[in-house]
C-alpha cells in the first residue's frame, strides 16, 4: 500500500478531538477561538499560525453569531494514518448567502464585523469549501495542515465523515472508519444501539475491526467479523460498502437501521440493510449496485430521516464530501439521537 496515496483508516474522532458550539450570541465567537486554540496547540500550531488559525475561527464564529439563524461549528481533529489535520465546520440554517463570490472578497462586510470576509478565511486555510442556498442556510469548512506534517501527503480525500452526539451527551454513540486502498474507497458506519458510553464502546469496536482489516476485502466478510466483535457489547446497526468508481460498482452489507445511498444527479437508489443486530441476532448478505460515473455513496445513521432529496439540494453534487455530510446533517438531522453520515465521492473537483 502506497503510503503517499493510502496512509491509513481514517475514524471519527475522539470525544476529546471533537467539540461542537452552538453560536447564536456574541459572546460565542470566544469560546470557539479558546476550543480550536487547545486543539491546535496539541497538534504543535504556534505563532503566526496559531495566530491564523484563531483568527478563521473568530471571524467564521462572528459571522454566524451575526448573520445566522442556528449556527453551529464543529471544531476537531482528524486523523489519517500518522498524520492530522485541523478543521472547523460551520453549519446554519439561514438566510443563506445571495452573493457567494462577493462574500470571498476580503474587506466585505455588511454589518461593521472586523470584514474579513470569507475569502480571507478560505487564503488562510490549506483546504476550504463552501455550499449556500438561500433560505436554506449556509455550509462551511476549513482545513489546517498539521505543522512539520509531509507536505506530499494530500489534504484531500474523496470521504467525509461527521458525528454529532445526542444534546446531553458528550460520545457519541455512533462512528465509522474509512479508507482509499487499490482503487476503492472502504467505508463502515456504525450505530450503536442506545447512546452514551455503552453504545460509544460498540462503535468503537466496530471501528477497531475496520482497522484491523487489511483491503481489499468483502463487505459481507467485514460485517461479520465485526458481528462476532459485537458479542461482548451492546451491539448495533452497521454497514459496510466498497466503492469501486473504475469498476462502476458498489459491494455493500448492512444490518440494523443504518441506511445507504448511491446519489446520482438529481436522485438516489437505496442499498439494502438487513434487519437485525450486529453482535446480537444478524443475518450478512452482500449486495452488489451499479454505480453511475461521478456519483456518492452515502451512509448514515436513523439520527438522520430518510426523507432527504438531493434535488433539493442544487449545486452540492460533485462538491467537496464533506460539504455534502455537513449539509445532509443539518438538513435531515435530528436532535433526538446521535447523528452520523459518511460521504463517499466520485466525481473529479476542481
């Protein structure tokens, strides 16, 4: 395995690498600039840096607390294989940005903020996207190189994955892992039945699985390893897909409530998870579907409603994977359970 091209599985992050913030008051900005400052200073961000990146998050933080109805960021590390990356998401649920180009430019401001401007925000990341919609809201991200990292390492991958526990709780019970390995994308989510810490364990076993597993591998020969691992826990809802764009197919077993999707243009075809509980009482039959050049496959946990439209979503096919997770968790979520959605792309970005 290239380790230029497929450095290692990826996961959610750890409840201590992963914090979200509600920023609906001015005084939030603050507390998100004292949330990224700790997890860039352990990563090794310091001076000018550090600086930069404080400054992304105070001003992407100022900008919802001034311009948005329920804004959130997610701020957490993420790591692949030995290497890290910093990232702030910004989620909102309106007014949505009339003129995006204009909103890049540095200096614009409608409202007296410090006028930054997204632009300035996307110069002082190494990675950045962003996906609005009027009166729907706005999405964001921004992705800092972790310091003294391999520059050859890319700071791309075609997969995304987001988490979000429960209100009340600070694990969550739902994770997934995913890799690039020999020209497919290798990606599992689990849900683990409940939320809280038990159901945290269940996932994070499932997790240690997938990184014990060594690709290529069959998604039914996955899930059932994973189905035995489960035993000595409270169990969960899984799915396991490979997603071979040059073989236009997609390998996928599912058991439990977790749904998968293969997005194509304006539509979507469902994959089919059997009933049943990993690590209790499941059934693992593997499925084989077509998969459309330049379409996702997309996971996710009962957190999220079924009754999501991708038609309803202009612009957002072919984007950034994690513009397309950060958008169907806060479009499709629900605030009574833990959430959960893993993208997985096709189509070429420029």
């Amino acid at each position: 395995m290239d380790p230029l091209t497929s450095a290692g599985w990826t996961a959610s992050p750890a409840a201590d690498e992963s914090r979200w913030f509600a920023v609906e008051e001015p005084s939030a900005p603050a507390g998100v600039r004292r949330g990224i400052t700790a997890f860039a200073e352990r990563l090794g961000f310091a001076g000018e840096r550090l600086g930069q990146v404080q400054l992304a998050a105070t001003e992407a933080a100022t900008n919802l607390a001034k311009h948005a109805v329920r804004g959130e960021i997610l701020v957490r590390v993420v790591r692949d294989g030995n290497a890290a990356s910093l990232e702030i998401v910004c989620i909102d649920h309106g007014p949505g940005i009339a003129d995006v180009p204009r909103s890049r430019l540095g200096g614009y401001s409608t409202t007296g903020t410090l006028g930054l401007g997204l632009g300035s925000i996307e110069r002082l990341a190494d990675r950045s996207g962003l996906h609005s919609l009027p009166r729907a809201g706005t999405t964001l991200y921004a992705r800092f190189r972790q310091p003294g990292a391999d520059p050859r390492l890319p700071l791309d991958r075609p997969y995304a994955g987001l988490t979000r526990p429960i209100d009340g709780e600070r694990e969550c019970g739902d994770a997934y892992a995913v890799i690039a390995a020999g020209g497919a994308v290798y990606a599992m989510l689990c849900d683990g039945l409940g939320h809280g810490p038990l159901a945290a364990r269940a996932a994070q076993e499932a997790v240690q699985v997938m990184r014990e597993t060594r690709p290529p591998a069959r998604p039914a020969d996955v899930l059932g390893r994973i189905h035995e691992r489960l035993h000595a826990t409270r169990g969960g809802a899984v799915a396991v897909a490979a997603v071979s764009p040059e073989d236009g197919r997609v390998r996928y077993a599912g058991v439990g409530n977790v749904s998968g999707w293969i997005v194509h243009r304006d539509a979507r075809t469902g994959m089919i998870s059997i009933p049943g509980i990993a690590g209790s009482h499941a059934r693992v039959r593997e499925q084989v579907y077509d998969l459309p050049p330049g379409a996702a496959v997309v996971l996710h946990s009962d957190g999220l409603t079924d009754r999501w439209d991708p038609a309803a979503r202009p612009g957002l096919s072919g984007r950034d994977p994690l513009l397309i997770a950060a958008t169907l968790l806060r479009d499709a979520g629900s605030r009574h359970d833990d959430r959960s959605v893993l993208a997985v792309t096709t189509a070429e970005r420029g």
